[in-house]
C-alpha cells in the first residue's frame, strides 16, 4: 500500500512535472514568435521615425521659407514705404517751391504793378520847361517849382562843359499840380518868359532846341 502511494505520489509528480514542461514549452514558443515578431515591428519604428523625421525637416523648412519669404515682403514694405516718403518730399518740396514761385510771381506782377502805376503817375504829372534863364541852377529850379507841389523827378540837362540847355523836366506827384504849373507857361521868370509844355518839342538829329540855342547865342 506504501508502494502504491510512492508510486502515486511520483506519478502525480510526473504529471505534475510533465504539465508544467507543456506550459513552460508554450511560454518559450509564444517567446519565440514574439522575438521573430520584434525585427519587423523595429523596421516599422525605424520607418516611421523616418517618415517622422522627414516631415519635421519638411515643416522646418517650410517654416523658414515662410519666414524668409516674410522678410522678403518686410523689406520690399520698407522699399515702398521709403519711396512713399520721398514721393511725398518731393510733392511737399514741390508744392512750398511752386507756392514760393506763386508768391514770388505776385509779388512781382504787384511789384511791376507799382512801378506802372508810378510811373502813370510820373507821366502825368510830367512838365517841360522851356527858355530857362543860364543862371537857374537845379536847386533854384526844385525850391521855386516845388512850390506847387511835390516833385517826384526833376532833371536839368546839361552839356558836355557842364553848361545848362535852359530846358528842364519836373515830374509831379499827381496831374492836378501839372495842370496849374502848364498856367506858367509865357510868365517872366527871373527876367525871361519860359515855355511850359505837357512834353518837350521835337528835335532834329539831337540838336538843341532852337529856343536853347537862341538864348545861348543871346548870352
């Protein structure tokens, strides 16, 4: 009876121990085909980093493209907007020149405006004087004449030697005092009658007058 439980007890354990052989052995295969699996499952990874890396290469390029092409677009802005600026310069130093011609132009045509006007003035107010006696001299002629008015021009042609041509042209400042200084003309001044003319007479090849040149034989 002790035989047969020993021999029970080591059968049991063969069992025992042949079970545990079949699932050590299932363990090994299924360790096995997993290790035959893992190469392929590595080549897998290795070609996903890949194509992992390569689309990180690719979105960094296009990252730098995209920046380069940013400051491409920033330096053509700053391009445009320099030349904006000058464009506008140019305009504004255009317009303040064209503006100081506009003020210079009218200041001219106003200026050139004046002088016609004076010189209308100096015209109609304008005498001739005519048989002056030779001992007038200018100052004796403005402080006489000026007393009718204010004399804008007074010129007493003389000659080559110095010597007065008994004729003189008063301008006055307006045409009223010309018309009473035309009232002197054929008056005894200083011991001779003058002529008073709205203009000097005509003259022959710029020979004196012929009044100037009787008086001059006279003296």
């Amino acid at each position: 009876a002790a035989a047969r439980r020993t021999a029970a007890a080591l059968e049991d354990a063969e069992i025992i121990d042949a079970s545990d052989g079949e699932e050590t052995d299932a363990l090994e295969f299924e360790d096995s085909e997993e290790e035959a699996r893992n190469p392929q499952l590595e080549a897998m990874t290795k070609s996903a980093k890949a194509k992992l890396a390569v689309e990180r290469a690719a979105a960094k390029e296009a990252t730098k493209q995209a920046a380069r092409k940013a400051k491409v677009a920033k330096a053509k802005a700053d391009v445009a907007a320099a030349k904006l600026a000058r464009e506008k310069g140019v305009a504004k130093e255009e317009g303040t020149r064209q503006k100081s011609d506009g003020k210079l132009k009218g200041a001219k045509i106003a200026a050139g405006e004046a002088a016609e006007e004076a010189s209308q003035k100096v015209e109609d107010g304008k005498v001739w004087l005519g048989d002056l006696p030779w001992s007038v001299d200018e100052a004796t002629l403005r402080t006489d004449f000026g007393k009718f008015g204010e004399i804008l021009q007074l010129r007493y042609p003389v000659d080559k030697v110095g010597r007065a041509m008994g004729t003189a042209h008063i301008s006055y400042k307006d045409n009223v005092t010309a018309q009473k200084v035309m009232l002197l003309d054929g008056i005894d001044y200083k011991g001779r009658p003058i002529k008073v003319r709205r203009r000097s007479p005509r003259r022959r090849s710029g020979i004196r007058t012929r009044a100037a040149t009787k008086g001059r034989r006279e003296d």
